[in-house]
C-alpha cells in the first residue's frame, strides 16, 4: 500500500525525540525515510522505557516504518558514505533532516556543491545554534510557573515533551514546504528550526507573552481550567474524573446532567454564569456544588449520565487503564493496528492521525532493527557486492546483529 508521500525520499540523521517524529510523520505517510545511525546505535537506541528483552520501546515507536543503516560516522569514509546518500540523484530526493551537529562533509554547503537543490532541515536548541532539551526549554518557557497545586513554591515538571513534539511536526512541516518551493522554482534551501522557538512562538500565540507585557500575573490554579470552568473530581469508587465547562453547550449540558443551582451560585458570587470568564470567576463555588454530587456515583453510573446528556469530562487513566477501557485505543480506531516489532513482540501501534479521501491510510508499520537495510541501502546508491563487502571488513557499515 503506498501512502500519500509515495517516492517521497528522505534521509535522517537524528537522536531523542524531534527529528525522529519528523522523519516517523513523513515515513508513515508513505515517504522512504532513512534513518542512519553510528555503528552500534545512537544517542537514543537505548532510551527508555525498555520492553523485556531490553530494547528501547522509545527507539521503536519513533522509527516505525523508516529503513536503518549503521555507518561509522567518525570515519571519514563513512561520512563520505552519507553524503552520498543525501545527494543522490531523483526529483523526489536530496532531502535531509537531522538535528545532529552539520560539521564537515555533512554541512549545508558542503552538501549544496555536490547537489545545488538539497533541502536541509536542521533543528537546533536555539535560533544561535546553541544546546536545549525539553526539560530546560519548559523551564524558561512560563507555563511551568502557572502549573501545579496553588500553595506550591516550587516548579511542577511536565512529563509530555510538548515542544519537542511541536517540533518534529513542524519539521514535517518544514520538509514539505520546502519540497513544494523546489517543485515550483527548482533552488534548494536550509531550513532552520529551533527548540526553544517553538516554545516561545507558541506562548505568544497563546496570548501568554502580551498578558505577561500588559501587566497581569498569571498564579498557579490547581487543576482548575483556565478562563472558564474545569476541575478534576473524586468518585464514589476511588476514581477520579475530570468535568468541563467551556463553551455554552459544554455548559448547558453539564448543568442538565448534574442539576447544578446556577442561580444560587450566580447571587452568591455575583459572576454571570452564561459567560466564561463569569464560570471562571465562580469557579470555587461552582466546584464545592458538584464535588459531593460527582462523589456520591461510580465512575459507570457517572458515564451513563454524563454520556447521555452530552457533557464534555473524562475519567483520568492511568497507561494501563487506557489500553483497557478506551476503545479509542484499540483496533476499533482505524488508526491503530497489531504489529509484530522485532525484538519486542506483538504490540498495537498508532498509523498516522491524518486521513485522506483520495488515499488509503498506511496501516503501521514497525521499526527497523539497527542495520537491517544496510546493504539495501547500498546497493540502492549503486556499490557492487565486493564493495560493499569491503565497507563490511573495514568496518565502515554494519547489518543487524
């Protein structure tokens, strides 16, 4: 089955988590994407979290569908060999994506002499070139700041790399506009991308930045929804849901389910309840009201109630819990499909969130094993068997173990 990318080809050289979604967005729509990596595995080919056997589920559920060479990158030979594959031939080639470090033969313009229309996609820490991770981008970004209960002093830590996430998608991004700018006017270019951008274009598209210059101190507000009503509840058997009441209908409908008293808590508070910022303002009261009526219920009563008038809430879940009870989260969801990935087993796995009318979705597809198109890939860039037999003697490339 070829996916929408089809003949789309592109070459990774990547660790951790931005540029591998990348290349994983793309690979997963139908585009060739190949991930080379040092001989023995990169930075990331043992990050956790770890199957039994030992290997990385991270690794694995970033690579799906991608083809794997191991290459000695500290020798000069096989750097050679990379930048041969980057510049090879084809209208739907010439296209690199990676956030390692760009030195010698693998630069920008050293790459650009041996093939005048490469496309580059170099993600960086920030728009300088120097280091960031995650973790110290949402740091410096704000929001860890207006997270965690009220009373806290010290930062609460977000375990989802939001920005790095945001990256690699717009990476994707990136590749794709790139290409189109080429098809259009045939000139190459180096798209540069940085992490801590990211972070920071988004809190100003957020407003963040403007409420910051404009005065206002944002504070900590628990598990509150910001600026209109949500909070998280207990239930009667020791779960724990979470209610919203965003817009009017989200509203009206939570009010139906739980027979909230809006007109005693709007003359107790004065706040205006039909408004937002009014379910914001009141939000303490609106909370103390439905607290004993969420705990008097299970969470299967809650769900039938809740379900039937059409309240936006969901019940909090653990991993395991989710695999379990959201049927989201299964083979009812036509995104997802049962893979066999090597050395770790059979595992459901998530195909690309995007459907197209006019294509057939790619189902999923595993990850290679270190190595495993190696001498494929070689042949492709035209080396003999005896040649590439002799990358294998001096060590150069490497297969699967």
């Amino acid at each position: 089955m070829s996916g929408i990318l089809a003949g789309l080809r592109v070459v990774e050289g990547s660790a951790f988590v931005a540029a591998p979604l990348g290349g994983m967005t793309l690979a997963q729509l139908g585009a060739d994407v190949i991930r080379y990596d040092q001989i023995g595995g990169g930075l990331d080919h043992g990050r956790w979290p770890l199957a039994p056997s030992g290997q990385s589920l991270f690794w694995a559920g970033l690579n799906k569908g991608k083809r794997s060479i191991q290459i000695d990158l500290r020798a000069p030979e096989g750097q050679e060999l990379v930048a041969r594959l980057v510049t090879a031939p084809g209208d739907n080639a010439g296209i690199f994506l990676t956030n390692l470090p760009p030195r010698g033969p693998l630069a920008y313009e050293a790459l650009r002499q041996r093939r005048a229309d490469l496309i580059m996609v170099q993600l960086t820490g920030n728009f300088d070139g120097s280091s960031e991770v995650d973790y110290t981008v949402n740091a410096a970004a704000g929001f860890l700041s207006v997270t965690g209960p009220r009373d806290s002093g010290e930062p609460v830590n977000a375990v989802l790399p939001a920005w790095d996430i945001a990256m690699g998608e717009m990476a994707a991004v990136g590749v794709l506009a790139a290409e189109r700018h080429r098809r259009l006017t045939g000139g190459g270019t180096l798209v540069k991308l940085a992490l801590s951008d990211i972070a920071f274009a988004a809190t100003a598209a957020l407003g963040r930045l403007a409420q910051a210059e404009l005065g206002a101190n944002a504070q900590r507000d628990g598990n509150y929804l910001y600026g209109a009503f949500g909070r998280d509840f207990a239930t009667r058997d020791g779960r724990r849901i979470m209610l919203v009441g965003l817009t009017a209908r989200q509203w009206k409908s939570l009010v139906q389910a739980t027979g909230l008293d809006v007109r005693a808590i709007e003359v107790a508070t004065g706040a205006d309840l039909s408004t937002e910022g009014g379910r914001h303002q009141a939000r303490e009261a609106v909370a103390a009201a439905l607290a004993p009526w969420v705990a008097a219920r299970r969470l299967e009563e809650l769900r039938s109630i809740l379900d039937e008038a059409g309240v936006a809430w969901a019940p909090y879940r653990s991993f395991a819990q989710m695999l379990v009870e959201d049927p989201r989260v299964s083979e009812l969801n036509p995104m997802f499909g049962r893979i066999e990935q090597p050395d770790v087993g059979s595992v459901l796995q998530a195909a690309s969130p995007l459907h197209f009318s006019a294509v057939a979705r790619m189902p999923p597809r595993p990850a290679p094993r270190l190595g495993e198109q190696t001498d494929e890939i070689l042949a492709e860039l035209g080396l003999g068997a005896s040649e590439i037999a002799g990358l294998h003697d001096r060590r150069i490339v490497a297969g699967p173990a």
